[in-house]
C-alpha cells in the first residue's frame, strides 16, 4: 500500500502430493478335491481411497490364443484406503472343452477425480482343461498310486498279523495255556 510506509511481508510455502497408484496384491488356491475351483484372498491399498475392482476373464483355445473379448464382472467394495476382499470363481460354469483354457486377473481403479481414475492390475492367472488323454493318463497315474499304496497297506497289515501271532504265543507260555 502506498499510503503505509511499513510493509508487511508473508511467505508462503506450497507442498505438492501426487496421487499415487493404487496396489494390488492376490493370492490364489485352488480346491483340492476339484481344480476348477478356484478361491482369492486379496489386499488393496490406495492414498485416497478406491473407484471400482474388477474380476476380467479371457478364454484361450487350445493353443492359448484369445477366443472373443475379455468379460468384465464388477465386485463390491468398502471403504478405507486399505482393505482386503475374498472371492470364489468356478471355472467349470465357463464350459471348457479338451484342452481349452481361460487367463484372469483383478484390477482396481482409485478415485482420482482431476485426472480420472488409475487403474492397477494383479498378476495374471492361466488355467488350462486337461484334454482327453491328459485326463487318462491322469486316472491311469491315480490308479497306479493307489494300487501301489494298497499292496503296501496289505503287506503292513501282514507284517502285524504276524507280530500280533508271535505276542500272542509269548503270552501263552508266560500264562501257561
């Protein structure tokens, strides 16, 4: 002002945060009775919070090329900068035939609303069907470790009938009958 001689001096410091990218992190088990089932444990961090996540699918032919486009199936959210989400698929609803296969993966948008949402994926993950003879083979595999483990069972139970026959002998000279 040029009316006041005395000057009054403010500073000002300005910060920048960017907006990070979210994460992504999920771990995959497949049932152990049935392999098409499949069960996700996943942890999801973000700064400011989160838009959407997604579960996205593509089915692979034989030679694991793309067959049409990939499907997209929303999943529910919280709320918090962290969180953990859980999910089921079964692959045998998808109707895959000898050989065939699909690939999936989880993806995460973050609410950035001056830039529009950034999106993270999770690692991929590829199942493929077991053709025909695979299938065979597979049975004829499980069905030699079963024999296998069946004459083993036989023989211990052998081995222990004779022990079981030589301590019943002891006890009859040490009883006298």
């Amino acid at each position: 002002n040029r009316k006041n001689p005395k000057t009054d001096t403010l500073n000002f410091g300005l910060q920048v945060i960017p907006d990070l990218w979210p994460e992504i992190n999920v771990v995959e088990v497949s049932d152990s009775l049935q392999s098409t089932l499949r069960y996700f444990n996943g942890e999801l961090s973000d700064d400011y919070g989160f838009t959407n996540l997604w579960f996205v699918y593509t089915l692979l032919d034989n030679a694991g090329k793309e067959i049409g486009s990939e499907m997209r199936y929303a999943l529910s959210l919280g709320s918090g900068t962290k969180q953990r989400f859980y999910h089921f698929f079964d692959l045998q609803r998808l109707g895959l035939k000898d050989g065939s296969g699909v690939s999936y993966y989880f993806e995460i948008a973050d609410n950035d609303g001056v830039k529009g949402p950034k999106r993270a994926r999770s690692q991929q993950f590829v199942f493929k069907s077991l053709t025909a003879i695979e299938s065979k083979e597979l049975v004829d595999k499980n069905s030699s470790d079963i024999e296998k483990q069946l004459k083993e069972s036989i023989r211990d139970i052998k081995q222990l009938q004779r022990e079981a026959e030589k301590l019943n002998r002891k006890l009859n000279i040490v009883t006298g009958k």
